[in-house]
C-alpha cells in the first residue's frame, strides 16, 4: 500500500473547510431563488433587459457552483469514510488502486480513471 492516507485526510479536510465556505458565501449572496428573478425580468422595461439578462447569467453560474460544490462536498465526506474504513484509494467498482496522480488531482475520487470514464457514459 503505498497511499499515504493521513496526508490525504489532512487534504480533505482542508478541501472541506473550502467547500463549505464557498457553500455559503453563495447561499449569503443570492438568498432569493431564481424564480423570482425571471419574473422579474419580464416585467421589466426593454432599456434594461441587457442588464438584468447578464446578472440573471451570474446567477446562473452561481447555482451550478452550488449544487457543483455541494456534489464536491458528499465526495469528500465518503472519501474521509473510506480513510477510516482503510479502503481509500481503492476503486469502488474494480477494487484495483486508483492512480496517485489521479488522488493528486481529486483527493475524492472514489473510482479509477477508466470506472470514472464508464460511469460518465452511463
Ligand atoms: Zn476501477
């Protein structure tokens, strides 16, 4: 085994903490819901669509940080698991050992590259 699993479980947290901070730096700055925001704009007056359409496009981009983050940070909980349970590391569908350039790159990943490449084409 030549994963180092502590230096990884140090990382994870410091992704976490991360995480969480952006989580809620988003939900501080856009408490409203998108919803509220389209109706908005087609009440709007033409002289402003522009502008309302181009922070309408932030906000957009925000919500898929969100759930993208949110999505990062359940990964990052079940990898923290998979310390404790001395299974980090390995591919949850082949069992083989993840490539450390790989836990390099997303100290969460739970599969290895070509179980990833599988499940991304569903
Ligand atoms: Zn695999």
């Amino acid at each position: 085994m030549s994963i180092d699993a502590e230096r990884f479980r140090t990382e994870l947290l410091q992704e976490r903490e991360r995480v969480q901070a952006a989580i809620a730096n988003l939900r501080e700055s856009h408490p409203g819901t998108l919803d509220d925001e389209v109706k908005e704009v087609r009440a709007g007056s033409d002289s402003h669509v522009g502008d309302t359409a181009t922070a309408r496009l932030g906000r957009e981009i925000d919500y898929t940080l969100e759930e993208n983050s949110e999505q990062v940070l359940a990964e990052i909980n079940a990898a923290l698991k998979r310390i404790e349970d001395g299974t980090y590391g390995l591919c949850a569908v082949c069992d083989k050992e993840i490539a450390p350039e790989r836990l390099e790159a997303y100290p969460w990943a739970s599969l290895c590259i070509d179980d990833a490449r599988k499940a991304e084409r569903g």
